[in-house]
C-alpha cells in the first residue's frame, strides 16, 4: 500500500510537469490559450482517474461515463503492451477536441485531450506534440524518483519544430515508405531563415517545393535547371532568398531536393512534395494540398491567418434571421475580412442588427450596394481600405462607408490597442445590436459586441489545489450530475 502510494505520488509529479509544458507550448504554437487535460490508470487492476485543471473535459461527461463505467466495469478499452513501447489507443471522439493516448507497461492507460481552436490550419502537429508526451511520461514512469529531473515538462513546452517535422515524416511514410532520403530538420532551419531575410527592403514572397531525389524528382518539369557542378546550396538562405525573386507574383517554383537548389519548375508539380509559400511576414508548409503548419516571426504555429469568425456566426444565431441570410451575412464579412487581412490593411465593419437603421456619420451609398452581387461586394472591399468603418445591415447591403465610430468613454477600454478598436468598443456599448469586426493590418480580428471583444476561448484559472491532485473518475462523474 505505502509503495503504490508512492508510485502514484510521482506519477503524479510527471503529470502535472507534462501537462505544464503541453500547455504552455500549445498555447504559443496555436495563437490561443490551450487547456489540457488527461485520463490515466497507472495498472491494469487500479483506479481510473481524471486530471484536468481547466475543466476542459466537463462538457463531455456523459460520453466520458459511457465508455469508462459500466458495463466495461470501470475500465478502460485498452489491451496492455507487452513490450517496451507505447501501443496507440483508439479516439474516443470528444467533440471540439484533439486527442492522443496510449498503453504501456509504466502506465496501462493513457489518454490526452486538447482544445481543437476552429482557426488553425492543421491538427496533425498538435496530434505528434500529444503522441510525444505520451511517449515522454511513460518513459519518465521508469525512472527512479530520485533521478527524475522534470525535463520532459520543459522539452514538450519548445516542442514545435519537432511536432511539425514528425507530421512530415509521418505523411512521407506513409507515401513514399521508410526509405526517405530527404531530411527534414536542415529544410525546416532552412525556411524559417530564408523568412526573415529581406531582400531591396521586401519580405520574402514565393514558393519552392522539396522533391525527395529518388522517387519525386525525376517527376517533375523544369522550365530551367541550374549547373550541377556549382548549385545553390539550400544553406546559403541569403543565396536562396535572392533567387525566390525570380518565382515572386509567378506560378513558379523554385525546385529543392533537400540540400540543393536545383531549377526552377511550372505550377504543374507532382505528388508526395513538400510545398513552401512565402506570403511576406508569414508563409505555410503543405503536403499534397494538405495545409501542415503556418510560420512567422520566425516561429512554427498552426494559425491559420484566416478569420473564421466563429463569434460572428455565434452571435447572429441569437437574432431573429433565416438561416440563409445569416449564412450570406457570415460570407459577406468574411470575404471583406480576409481581403483585408491578405491585403496587408486594417479595416472595421459594423454588422447592425437593430430594427431599423443606426445613425452613424460617415459617407452614405445611394443606390445601397447589394454585396450578393460579386461586382459589389469586391468594391466594398476596396472602400473598407478607406478610414472608416462599412455599414451592412441584414438586408445584405452596403448602406455607408468611412463611418465615424463615437461614443463616450467606457471602462474596459485597452490602451494597448488603437483608435479603430477602442472607438469600437464604445460604439458597440452604446448600440448593443451591432456587431463590429475589427482587422488589424498585421492580420489579427477582433470581434467586439457590447461593448467587450468576444473571446474565442474562455480563459480558465489553474489553481494549484486542482493540479496536484486528480480526482477518481466516480467522484469527478458525480459532481458533473444534472
């Protein structure tokens, strides 16, 4: 009894330093503040027990006491591994989440659970972060407590790069087979170097591809190839940033087998590459069209760069609207929205829902345009470059544009933000029936309504009490009951 109390103790102490780093790191590569959470049973005969400090799961747990309780008798579907390697766990299909778990001998069960953000680009290196710390904590279940340092915690929080190359690994095993010549590493360096160099004052902006040299390469069409004695080596970003220009605003792409430049091809390219686009301050990895990461500032991410204005669509379901104008009224801002944020520009929009009109002082569009039209709706988004705000009701049309966004000073006010969002939030205090997106020029969307910006994810405090100590599975099902 005193030893198995001592075995969940540390393992106890492995979960909170794992769960620490997951979420720390998490939080950074996806832009939002990700919770995390974990069901684990340290051996096949013990207890089922629930750690989650943010409460991420509580949503869930009518499904959560379907598959963990009876009639599988309190335990988990898992067949224990009888090796020393992690056996992957089926998904048991939380709505909103991303998951990963696992058996092994240190640790019969296993699984962990993350919020799946409706903005990033991919899951799959957020799925490999989770693979990897079920790896970590079942290996750091071997040691010794006294030779146990922590530093799977603090590996799992700086863990990006790694998460975005094991998902490339994985999608070229899975094509092409184990025998990958191309490694991955040096090109991943590669581009985040190549990102940060300007060239006459200008961000970089095109794409290359990377073929692997056996199997991929000889497939592809080059418009021109590069001396094969003396070739641009990929190490030489400086090198390789000057001859991005010459596939800028093309269909071209300069053509990489990993350690080489070597040519130049069409927009026609084969399967199974790995594309890189430039895009100035930020740039994506894909695979097959399949979106892998985002990056910018130098740093790996899975932001998407493109609002989907989950809030919008949320907020508008509150409002007496047929479903087919609230969707057309959702396509409409997005499409204003995305052009800005493509664009480089910021703009405002303000979605007034009131019964009749809001007087707002600005420039008025007689006939008003009806953005069903794509005529109309692309010269909205040229007059949202104007300062000002556009003015759409939900008769779909644009009625003004430059409006002046007034109102009296309000408490929640941040004067870390501009003009444009905190003129924003007072306008929207005073007119609780508008919702008003505001674009920043460096891409990031604010959806404000009543006077406060509308979080995409609720911020959850941590308290210490709740980290260091799961709770039984039965206990956390009985406070959870209706």
């Amino acid at each position: 009894m005193i030893e198995a109390a001592k075995n969940f103790k540390f393992a106890q102490r492995c979960l909170t330093d794992t769960l620490r780093g997951i979420r720390e790191g998490l939080s950074l590569f996806t832009g939002h503040s990700s919770r995390v959470a974990a069901i684990f049973s340290l051996t096949e005969n013990s207890d089922i027990y629930i750690f989650d400090p943010q409460d991420l799961l509580g949503g869930h747990a009518p499904k959560i006491r379907s598959i963990f309780t009876k009639p599988s008798n309190g335990q988990p579907p898992t067949t224990a591994a009888t090796v020393n390697t992690i056996l992957g766990e089926k998904d048991i299909d939380l709505d909103g989440l991303i998951s990963f778990g696992g058996t092994a001998p240190s640790m019969f069960y296993q699984k962990w659970f993350t919020e799946h953000h409706p903005d990033i680009c991919s899951t799959e290196p957020v799925e490999c972060w989770l693979e990897h710390a079920t790896q970590c904590i079942s290996n750091d279940l071997t040691t010794r407590p006294e030779f146990y340092t922590g530093i799977s915690g603090n590996f799992l929080r700086e863990y990006a790069s790694h998460a975005v190359r094991d998902s490339i690994v994985d999608l070229l095993n899975l094509s092409l087979g184990c025998d990958i010549h191309m490694r991955i590493y040096p090109i991943l360096y590669a581009i985040l170097g190549i990102s940060k160099i300007n060239e006459e004052g200008a961000r970089p902006f095109g794409r290359i591809i990377f073929a692997e040299p056996r199997q991929i390469l000889p497939k592809v069409t080059f418009l021109a190839q590069f001396d094969e004695d003396r070739p641009p080596l990929l190490a030489n970003y400086k090198h390789v940033r000057k001859l991005l220009q010459a596939v800028e605003n093309s269909e071209g792409y300069l053509v990489s087998d990993g350690e080489k430049i070597l040519g130049i091809c069409g927009n026609d390219i084969p399967e199974n590459c790995l594309a890189v686009s430039f895009q100035k301050k930020i740039g994506f990895i894909s695979y097959n069209n399949q979106t892998i990461c985002s990056f910018a500032h130098g740093l790996y991410c899975v932001d998407a760069y493109r609002a989907k204005l989950v809030e919008v669509e949320d907020i508008l379901l509150d409002y007496p609207l047929d479903t087919e104008t609230r969707s057309s009224l959702l396509q409409i801002a997005e499409k204003i929205v995305h052009n800005g944020q493509d664009k480089g520009f910021g703009c405002c929009l303000v979605i007034d829902l009131h019964t009749s009109p809001i007087g707002i002082e600005g420039q008025n569009v007689h006939p008003v345009l009806d953005l069903q039209q794509p005529e109309k709706l692309q010269l909205a988004c040229a007059l949202s470059k104007v300062d000002g705000a556009l003015h759409i009701r939900p008769d779909l049309k644009l009625h003004a544009f430059a409006c002046l966004l007034d109102g009296s000073r309000i408490k929640n006010e941040n004067r870390a933000r501009g003009a444009r969002y905190n003129s924003a939030l007072r306008f929207s205090y005073h007119h609780p029936t508008s919702i008003i997106i505001v674009v920043s020029s460096d891409r990031p969307v604010s959806v404000i309504y009543q006077g406060q910006e509308v979080q995409k994810t609720p911020h959850c405090a941590l308290t210490l009490s709740c980290m260091l100590h799961p709770q039984k599975i039965d206990k956390w099902l009985a406070e959870r009951e209706v």
